[in-house]
C-alpha cells in the first residue's frame, strides 16, 4: 500500500468541503472524478501522459 501524499489530502477536503444535496449529486461527482482519474488525468509516471494516451502508444 502506498503512503498518501498532501495531493491526496487536498482531494479529500475538496469534496469533505462541498454540501451535496441528494445521493444522485455525490454519485454523479465520484463518477465523474473517477472517470477523470482513469481517462483524462496527467502522469509523470507515464511520460506526462494520460493512462488512455500511453495505453495507445503501446499497443
């Protein structure tokens, strides 16, 4: 398991910090994150790609 970094942190109050309003809002927010997390976000680790770019490039 990996330590947790202040990036980390600072996800965690983004979303403690904000009123959700019904169930459906905070589903749709962790779906949207996660999809941003595994489609669109930038890693050093994979040469300042996305995970969808470097998977591309290598098959």
């Amino acid at each position: 398991m990996r330590k947790h970094s202040k990036a980390d942190a600072s996800k965690r109050e983004i979303y403690l910090s904000l009123t959700y309003n019904t169930t459906t809002i905070v589903e749709q927010t962790v779906k949207n994150y996660i999809t941003y997390y595994n489609i669109a976000r930038i890693q050093a680790t994979l040469n300042n790609q996305s995970p969808v770019q470097y998977r591309q490039l290598v098959v």
